[in-house]
C-alpha cells in the first residue's frame, strides 16, 4: 500500500492527509488564515509606492531645476541658451573670481545681510522682552501693530520708504533734516538695511516671542536675591537662557536676507549698489537686453552654497536647543517684571517706532496714491487729492489682465501646495524612515533663493518640450516648488501631535486605512491645512522675483506690473494707487489668516 508523505510547505500538505487504515484519502479543510494577515504587507507596498511617487515629485520639482541651473553654469552661453552650447567649461566660474565686481558685490552682501540681522534683532529682541516680560501698557495694542508689515509684500515696503524718505519730498528725510540738519538718502546701503532690517522684525519676534514667555521668573529672582540689578540679571541670566533661540532665529533670518530681492533692487539699483540676488537678475534682465546666462547662473551656484552653509548652521543650532529648556512642571509661573517709573517712557518710544517705522510710510504711500504728482505731506496740497490715479490704473487693461493672473496663481499655487505639503507630512509621519528622509530632503528648497529658483525653473522648461513657458503655470510651478517645504512642515506640526491610538481605534474597528485616514486624519488635520492654504495664498500675491524672471506679456502679475511702474516710466502716484491695492489685498489675506488661526484655538 502506498504512503503519500507531504513536505512541509508543500500545498498537498494543506489539502489532504493519506490514512493507511482505510487505504482512502480523507480530504481535511486548512485552518482559516486570518483575514488581517495581508494586510501588513499590502500596507508596505502602499507605503513603498507613495514614498516613491513622493521620490519622483520631488525630483521634477527640487532637483531637476537645480540640476539645470549647475548644467547651464558650466557653459559658456552669454548670448544664447545653455543647452545650445557644446561642452562644458569652468570659465563663467573663472569669470567671477577674476572679476573686481564681484568683491564688491560680496562685501555689499555681506554688510547687508549682517547689518539686517542686527536691525531685526535688537527689535525684536527688545519687543518679545517688553511684550512678554514686562507690565508695559498698551500690549494688547502695540504688539500686532509692530507685526503689521506681514501684511506689506516687500516690493511694497521698498516703494513706501522711497516715498517717505527719499531726499528730495519724503516726509521722514525732511523732519530729519529740519530736526538735525542731517541729509537721509534712502537709495543707499544703510537705507536698505534699515528696511530690510524693519521687514524682518515680525517674523523674527514670533520666533523669539515664546522663548522669552517660557522663561521661569525664578532664575530671575534668585539673582535679584543674590543682589544682582536688572541690567545684571538680564545680561546674566536672561539673555544667555534665550541665547540659543536668538542665534537660530538670526541665522535663519540670515538666510532670508541672502535672498531677499525686492528691497535692495528697488532702494539700491539706483545708485549701482547690487547684492548676490540683484545681480542674478541684472545678469538676466540688464538695461541693455543683452543677457548672460552662463554667469547669472555662475551667480546662482554660488549663492545656493551660500545658502546651504548657512541652513547646515542654523540646524545645527536647533538641534542643541534642547540643552537650554527652563520649563519646569507644576511649579513654573510667569510674572511680568515691573518697569516702574519707566512705564510710559518705554511705550512712547515704541509708539514711535510703530510711527516711524510702518505708519508714516504707509501713510505716505496712500497720499501720493491720491496727487497727481510727487509732492510733501501738507495741508495746502489737500484740495489736490483726488482718485485719478486709481481710475487710471482701473481703466489700463493690461491691470484686469495681471489681478486675474495673480488671483488664478494664488489660488491654484495655494491649492496644490497645501495638498502636497499635507501628502508630504503624512509621508514623513507615516512613512518610515524613507519617508522621513524624503521629508528631509525637501528642506533643500529652503537653501534656493528664489531668484535662482527662477533662474533654474526657466532654464528647464526652455529645454522641456512641456508648454507652460510664458503662461501662468510655470510661475505657479515655480511658487508650488517654493512653498511645499514650508508648507509640508506646518501641517507636520498639527500631524506630530495626533494620538496615534486614535487611528488604532479605527483600525481595530474593522475599518480600513484608507477610512481612517479619512474619517480621523483628515479631519483633525483640516485646520493646519487650512492656515497653511491662507499663508500660502497671502505670499504668493506678493512674490516678485520668481514672477518678475518668468513674465512675459501673457503671464504678468499686479507685482511685476507695479515693478515695471517704478522702473520704467516712474510713474509713483499711479504705482502708489496699484501698491495700495496690492497692500489691502494682502492685508485682508493675512487678516483672514490670523483670524481662522485664532478660531481654530477656540
């Protein structure tokens, strides 16, 4: 009689057992897999396929235009575009090194972006320690108008401090002037600065603002029971608690300042004074028409390293952060420090900063919207003041041509990177570690200035047989590359701080991961997508250098209509009434803003 022995793992070994008694097979049902056994293996293949899908989009939007931007630096191309030149050469590099100019402009660079971080810092440090330390009357008040120029695109601050403190009839250089008999001229390194320096205070106050509000009065009082004045007490105690939140805050400002384009070309193209992002531009758009690719994008490469070595730093900074916590548990209490006698002084000279600084020249800006020339702040001019200027830019119809541009980039650049950014965080905290690491790398993008990412952008789509040059979509490429870095990690925060036992409740509900992500996800992570839409949308109406790189008579936008405004004809009551547009539409996006944020903390 034959015996059928079944291997191990064979499939006979599943379906029938031979009986040597009965000489028959007696067919045996297998156990029951259970039904979730797949299911962690069909999640690993979802998982790969989504990281590679992420891989893919990230490299058609980050690496891709670099990679143009390195392959058109290496040739010599000065009249005709990169890719019809053969061969590579080093000699746009050797160009720059050889050249005097490019000291200069390295000098001008540097004091610019050092003497901006400075500006912005002691603001801003002085307001988060009165704002948040203190007893100073009026807080409530003063602090959002020291924020107010988040709502002012750059190009719009530039123009706004031409007009206020121009030598010839700005308000501010005559007060100066009669006051101290002092010449201001705004078109001047020092003059950049200062706007700059002032443009970079909010943002650096919402870093720094925290970090003085979590301080434990105790180290403070300690101090004082040792002995130790006020001055002592915030030199020694204070300022090197709050030390390391200062220094990343400055080098990530630093990098901002690096390509920061809109203030030193409109307050310094007037007196030749060029930074490393102006030059790229003046190399590709000169007065002449004659443009030299090979070197702007030289420029370019050097100003991303530039970039690059700065993020390296200030990442380095947040990481050792964590050495310098001071946030105890039950027994941290914050009380302000009592100014005294000095209550009133202080705030009156951040009432004049306030004035100084964003009131007086937005005022100026909405007056010489409503002359029908450049003339001072008076009363005698007031007969004069009239809307012409805005009835004439309403009755231009290349203007109902740009705000239909702007609007459809803003909203379409907005919508897809709050989507990507969401797909790109839900990688990194769903994703394992290729996920994280791909979320990692899209931090590259925060190295590109964004005229270089302009630079490269354009040289790409030159090459690519894809028909988006010279229409509004590859300007809304070029936005969507810039802000998903940013995007994907303020909807990563909100996603950190999701319970992961509420998707395990869904999970062990029977429901799918799809479902879950849907029903629980989704929903929780709805206002962090929303916030970060708004932001978007609010930057994208004021981004100029991208805009101003990839315009053309199709595809321009209310910014590059008001650059060309102050360039070409200098036309400053009629570009005035296009900037106060301009500022009301981004004021009302980042008051929506700030309104939804303060909502979703109900």
């Amino acid at each position: 009689m034959r015996t059928a022995v079944a291997r191990r793992g064979s499939p006979s070994a599943h379906l029938e057992t031979p009986t040597m008694q009965s000489g028959t097979r007696v067919a045996t049902a297998a156990p029951p897999s259970p039904p979730d056994a797949d299911r962690p293996h069909r999640r690993d293949r979802v998982r790969t396929g989504v990281n590679i899908a992420i891989g893919v989009l990230l490299a058609y939007l980050v690496l891709f235009p670099l990679g143009m931007l390195i392959y058109s630096s290496l040739k010599d191309s000065e009249l005709k575009l990169p890719f019809q030149i053969p061969g590579f050469t080093l000699g746009n590099f050797t160009k720059i090194f050889s050249s005097p100019r490019v000291l200069e402009v390295a000098l001008n660079s540097l004091i610019f972006v050092t003497g901006t971080v400075v500006v912005a810092l002691v603001i801003s440090v002085g307001l988060a320690y009165l704002f948040e330390r203190t007893d100073l009357p009026g807080r409530r008040f003063l602090a959002p108008s020291t924020l107010a120029p988040m709502a002012v695109p750059a190009t719009v601050m530039a123009v706004a401090w031409v007009l206020a403190a121009n030598p010839a009839n700005g308000p501010l250089a005559i007060l100066i002037r009669r006051v101290s008999g002092l010449s201001v001229d705004i078109y001047s390194l020092p003059g950049m600065i200062l706007v700059a320096g002032i443009f970079g205070v909010p943002s650096m106050y919402l870093m720094l603002a925290p970090t003085f509000a979590r301080l434990n009065l105790e180290f403070e009082e300690a101090a004082a029971t040792s002995g130790a004045g006020w001055l002592t007490r915030t030199r020694k105690v204070v300022l090197p608690l709050t030390l390391p939140g200062m220094s990343a805050a400055a080098m990530l400002l630093a990098v901002i300042a690096l390509e920061e384009f809109a203030i030193p070309s409109i307050l310094g193209t007037p007196d030749q004074i060029f930074v490393f992002s102006s030059l790229v531009q003046a190399a590709l758009q000169p007065p002449s028409g004659l443009s030299d690719y090979g070197r702007a994008s030289a420029y370019g490469v050097l100003l991303v390293l530039l970039s690059l070595v700065m993020i390296a730093v200030y990442r380095r900074q947040t990481r050792e952060s964590h050495r310098f916590r001071v946030v105890g548990g039950k027994g941290y209490r914050s009380s302000p420090v009592r100014l005294g006698r000095w209550r009133y002084p202080v705030m009156t000279i951040v009432l004049l900063y306030v004035l100084v600084a964003i009131v007086i020249p937005i005022l100026t800006l909405v007056w010489t919207s409503l002359t029908p020339y450049l003339q001072p702040i008076s009363l005698d001019s007031l007969s004069g003041l009239s809307f012409a200027n805005y009835g004439a830019i309403f009755a231009n119809p290349s203007l109902t041509h740009a705000i239909v541009n702007t609007l459809v980039i803003s909203l379409v650049t907005a919508t897809l990177t709050a989507g990507l950014g969401l797909w790109l965080a839900l990688a990194s905290a769903r994703g394992g570690r290729a996920g994280r690491a791909l979320f990692d790398l899209s931090f590259l993008v925060f190295a590109v200035p964004s005229v270089v990412l302009g630079v490269a952008v354009l040289f790409l789509y030159l090459f690519l047989p894809i028909p988006v040059y010279g229409t509004i979509w590859i300007i809304v490429i070029a936005l969507t590359t810039r802000y998903v870095p940013r995007a994907s990690r303020m909807i990563q925060t909100s996603l950190l701080q999701l319970d992961g036992g509420l998707e395990e409740v869904g999970r062990v509900s029977g429901a799918r991961r799809g479902t879950v992500l849907r029903r629980v996800v989704l929903p929780l992570a709805a206002p962090a997508v929303t916030r970060t839409w708004l932001w978007v949308f609010a930057n994208a109406l004021g981004e100029l250098p991208i805009a101003l790189l990839l315009s053309s008579s199709d595809n321009r936008t209310v910014v590059v209509l008001l650059w060309d405004m102050i360039g070409e004809s200098a036309n400053y009551p009629e570009a005035s009434a296009l900037a106060v547009l301009l500022l009301a539409l981004s004021a009302g996006s980042v008051w929506w803003v700030n309104r939804r944020g303060f909502q979703q903390h109900m």
